[in-house]
C-alpha cells in the first residue's frame, strides 16, 4: 500500500487529536483524561518561561481549560497516572506501569541511566537504601527535605541525596505521589502510590513489554516509521526489531510506503484519515505531535529545534518557540514569554513559513489572543526587537 504525505498527514493529525474541534464548551477534568489517555503519554518539562509543557497539549487540543483540573488529575488518588520516564520525565495511564518495569530492573542494574546516577546502584548503593529506609519510616518527601539538599549554585547542581532520590525513582524502587511548591517532586513508596491492582498485575518480559508500548506508540502516531515508533517511549534502537515484526505479523502495523519517505513506514490497524484537518493550535515544543524532530520535517516540510540551550546571539528562531498549526499545516512559529508581573504575553520573536496562507497571521493572533486569556494575561505585546510580519503591527509593543 502506498500513501501520499497529505494522506499521513491527516492519519497522523487524526491519531493524535486534532482531525475535529473539540474547543467548545467547558472543559472537564474527563476530557483532560481522555486526551492523556488518547496521547499515551504527556511530557513534564522545568521551563516555565511561559507554562509548563503539560499543560500545553491539551489546550492545544480542548482549546482554554481550567488548569487546576489537570492538577487534580495528576494528584488524584487513586491513581489514573503517575510520573516517570515515559518519554523523558512524563505523566503517563497507570496500566502503562507494568510495562515500564523492564526499565525499572535496567536502573536497578545502573543500565539506561544518566552516569552521575549509576554510583548508587553499585558502589553507593548502601546510600540510597537508607534514604529509602527514611521514606519508608517518616512517609513522602522531597530533595529540598533532606539537609543540605538545596543546591546553591541552580537547578542542575545537585546534591548526592538528590542523586540518590533519582535512581530510586528511576529504579521503582519509589514514585512519585505529587508535585509541590516550585515544580519539585514527592516521593514515596510504590505501594503508597500506585494502586494495588496495578503492582500486582504480574510483569511481562522485556520483548512482551516493548510490543505493547510500540503498540500504543503506533496507536497514537497514526502511521510512522520503526524510529517513530521506538522514539515515543525511547526505547533503545536495539530492542525493536524483533517486537515491530511481531506487531507486523499480528497485524497491529500494517507496513506502507509513503510517497517522499525514504524509510519503510507502519500504518496502526485503527488508524484513520480524518476528511478535513480544519483549525488553529499553538504546539509546545514537548507536544507528541512535533516532538521527534525528523517526523516533524517529514510530515510538514517544517524545521525546527528547540534552542533553549542555543546561546542567545546563535539563535535562528528564538529562546521558546511553539509552531503555528493551521488546517493541518505548520505555517508559521512564535518564540513567547509570559510576563506574569507585567500581566502580558511578549511576543519575542515572530515568523511566518513562505508557503502560509494569507490568513495565517490574522490566525496566529487570535490564537495568541486566546493563549493570553487560558494563561490569565490581560495584555498580548510585541518586543521591541521582534522579526515580525506587518500584520503584527497593530499590537502594542513593550517598552
């Protein structure tokens, strides 16, 4: 079977939620679990230069929501999902657990680790078990709960007890109950956390657990090549061979050909092309849908990096830049700033594809419009220095 890039296009769009507008209405905690569900995964990311990732998928998708919902949703108990490295640090559907437990068992073998983390899994391991003995003993906590834990330096200068608080988690050894404060993680025990129907569902091999995750993969990618679909949980390029020709020979993937890409393409079974890809989305730089850069250039014909650790005068496009999605096209990117003292969305930088329609700026706007009113700003400005279309023009500029 061969497909034309419009046709994956729409498969993949559909697949991940935006083949209808559900922006309408009011918005839930059920339709903020649907779409987690719907996603398999929602990436948890520091920056808040303009709010954090996760929030930003599913307004991308439901149009303006009540945060506080996605909050409860993550603090809920008991559990419908928990934290932990799905793809990177994530939110994830609790019956995804059992099948992240052959990275657990890696990590407790110091394997598929960051290396200042492997120390405790060996020759440090003797720390860790007593900070673990603590949370068993005295019940959750954090970093900033053990003395001397505060790096002074920033974020990423951590301490041995923060160190050692990662590899447990990592190694499920604990989980993480909330988050508090500035963004920080609680931990616990798995058995305070998640529920017991979960923990005692029995594992499934490494093979077993990879398939069923490629699976979900395939299921919310829509059609996608075998990097694709090894990229949404990061599972190591090594272990997919044999867990795609399984899914092939089940008839979970169907494989095709999509005219213009080099690489041997996998349709899901279920998968559908929506008949019209209609509407406008701001995409966080974590959103699924872009996340794996080189499925982005094939899809859309668009580059793009995130530039965040870019120094400021190397930069092409700016510090934090979300796409413009419109009628199933990326058509143009913003690099954006909430000024929460200022009560302003800054629109830094601004820049519009060759190919967008005529309308795509009047578009961008209101969507922008709309983001500022989601986020509580009163105000939406442009930056002095911004690469603009004149279009833009009409918005107030920052002092």
């Amino acid at each position: 079977m061969e497909l034309s890039l419009s046709e994956a296009r729409r498969i993949a769009l559909t697949a991940q939620g935006f083949s209808a507008s559900c922006r309408s209405g009011a918005v839930g905690a059920a339709p903020l679990r649907k779409v987690i569900n719907r996603l398999g995964v929602l990436q948890i990311d520091s920056v808040n230069v303009l709010v954090r990732a996760h929030y930003l998928p599913l307004f991308s998708r439901l149009g303006s929501y009540d945060r506080t919902f996605l909050d409860e949703v993550m603090a809920a108990k008991p559990k419908r999902f928990f934290e932990y490295w799905g793809h990177e640090a994530s939110l994830l559907p609790i019956d995804c657990q059992p099948l992240l437990r052959w990275r657990m068992a890696r990590a407790l073998r110091g394997l598929g680790i960051w290396k200042q983390l492997a120390p405790f899994a060996n020759e440090k391991r003797a720390e860790a078990n007593a900070l673990l003995q603590r949370i068993q003993a005295e019940g959750p906590l954090a970093a900033s709960d053990l003395a001397g834990s505060r790096a002074s330096k920033g974020m990423w200068v951590w301490s041995d007890a923060k160190h050692a608080l990662e590899w447990l988690f990592w190694a499920g050894l604990i989980a993480a109950t909330h988050r508090r404060g500035s963004f920080e993680r609680v931990y616990d025990l798995p058995e305070r956390v998640i529920p017991r129907a979960i923990l005692q569902l029995p594992t499934p091999g490494s093979v077993d657990a990879q398939r069923a995750l490629l699976a979900r993969s395939a299921q919310s990618l829509g059609i996608a090549t075998a990097d694709d679909l090894r990229d949404y949980y990061r599972i190591p390029a090594a272990d997919v061979r044999l867990p795609i020709e399984q899914l092939v020979e089940e008839g979970t993937i169907i494989p095709v050909r999509v005219r213009g890409w080099r690489q041997q393409a996998y349709l899901h079974k279920d998968a559908r092309a929506g008949r019209k890809i209609a509407g406008a989305a701001l995409l966080s730089p974590f959103d699924p849908l872009i996340w794996h850069r080189p499925r982005t250039e094939r899809l859309f014909g668009f580059r793009y990096r995130l530039e965040i650790y870019t120094p400021a005068h190397k930069r092409q496009h700016g510090y934090y830049v979300l796409p413009f999605l419109l009628d199933g096209a990326l058509v143009a990117r913003v690099d954006l700033k909430a000024d929460r003292k200022a009560n302003t969305l800054i629109i830094q930088r601004a820049h519009v594809e060759p190919d967008a329609p005529r309308c795509a700026t009047e578009r961008l706007v209101e969507e922008l419009r709309l983001m500022a009113s989601w986020l509580g700003l009163a105000d939406l400005c442009v930056a002095p220095a911004a690469v603009i279309d004149p279009v833009l023009a009409g918005i107030p500029r920052t002092q």
